[in-house]
C-alpha cells in the first residue's frame, strides 16, 4: 500500500491553449499540516487542487506523493486521495446513509453501512440518515459531501473552498474535523478564500495570482493582513 510523507511539486504548470492556469508552481508539505492555497477567482487554486487530484494532468513540472508519481503508481495512489469540489458528487435520489454506503462500497469497506452510520455521526446528521439528500439544506449537503470524501481514510485530503454553505456552527465543526485529520498524520490542502476561518488553522500558505505564485509563508498570522500585504504587490 502507498503512504507518503512527503507531496513536492516542482515547477508545475497546466495550459488550457495559450492560457497559462498555472506557472511554474513549486512547494513540499508533509504529512500532519495543513496547507493553505490563497487567492483571487482565477488564481489558480482549483486547477492545482485537480493536478494534485490527478484529476488534470500538468503540461510541465513534476507533482511526486513521497517518492511516487501519479504515471507510476495510477488507481493505487488515488485510492489514498480524498477530494471535496464545486461538485459534491451524491445522488439526490438516494438517501444520506445509502450515499455514503455507496462511496464506501466502491472502497470496498468491509461493513460499507457501519462506515456510512459513524460517518453520519461525525457529520451531526444521523438523525438525517434516512431522508434523501435532495430535501437537504446546501450546508448539509456540503457536510455529506466531505464525509463522502474521507470514509476511505485518505492520506491526502483535497478541499476546495470546503466552507460554502456552512453556518457558523457547521464551519466550525469542519475546523475541528480539519484539526483531526492534521493530527492523525494526513496531508490537507486547503483551497479557501475565507480568511477568518483560515486564520490560525494552516501551517504554510501559497499566494496565488493569475496562475503564478506571488509568495509561500509558514505558519501565517494575522492572515487577512497578509494576504492584503502580499496580494497588493506589483
């Protein structure tokens, strides 16, 4: 089984035609932080969040999962990947609990129903097992959704602006959940452009704009202030 401690991306980049999403990008996080990719709508943060998904394919540099890459290793390595989008990925037919047995099935959990049930415990919403996804509120979609992306127990966690539709409790619960997973050894990258909740919780940022990157800083404070700081430059 793949386990890495280490994600490098050297030099990577991904052109749709003559526009450039991403330029020359390079930075290594390691297992037990969080890292943060900031910045505008159009910075970039979604494209790297599809790379590093092995979702998109770079058109230049190297991305390796401790000393493997996506080419060498393929369904394998994807298996230790969780990812929350802009698409949840659940059947609104389907009931929450039936969503979830579902994704954990296709993981091939040995009791698919048992991870659904502590998964649903976990999001608050067992009390919610059994009513379809399509009579949810948007933020406990989004709350059925990361579960979804982490009932196989992944070792690098993707999340895409993972806050949209949260209330404050929920967001909050989510920081926590975030905590944990940082805690229990895994690698999570953050795409967000939520400065509040960010703030205090990511071990590193990137600061993107236009498909390069402006500036790395470890363990940022004062978040909001620095994002404008660095966001501000020439």
């Amino acid at each position: 089984m793949i386990d890495f401690s280490e994600l490098t991306a050297e030099d990577v980049s991904r052109h749709f035609g003559r526009r450039k999403a991403l330029s020359r990008i390079s930075f290594q996080t390691r297992t037990g932080s969080i890292l943060g990719l900031l910045g505008p709508n159009g910075a970039g943060k979604s494209t790297m969040i599809a790379v590093l998904a092995t979702l998109l394919r770079a058109s230049g540099g190297d991305i390796r999962y401790g000393a493997h890459t996506a080419a060498a290793t393929g369904a394998e390595l994807r298996a230790r990947i969780g990812i929350l989008g802009h698409d949840l990925f659940l059947y609104p037919e389907l009931t929450a609990r039936e969503n979830l047995a579902f994704f954990a099935g296709l993981y091939r959990a040995a009791n698919a129903y048992a991870a659904a049930d502590a998964a649903l415990d976990r999001a608050g919403l067992a009390d919610r097992a059994h009513d379809p996804i399509s009579s949810f509120s948007r933020g406990m979609r989004q709350r059925v959704a990361l579960e979804r992306s982490l009932i196989h127990g992944p070792r690098l966690v993707l999340l895409d602006e993972p806050f949209t539709g949260l209330d404050d409790a929920s967001a909050a619960a989510l920081v926590a959940r975030l905590r944990g997973l940082r805690n229990d050894g895994a690698i999570v990258v953050l795409a967000t452009h939520d400065l509040d909740l960010a703030e205090g919780l990511l071990d590193s940022a990137l600061f993107l704009r236009d498909g390069r990157m402006v500036d790395a800083v470890a363990r940022p404070d004062a978040l909001r202030l620095t994002y404008r700081s660095i966001m501000g430059r020439s």
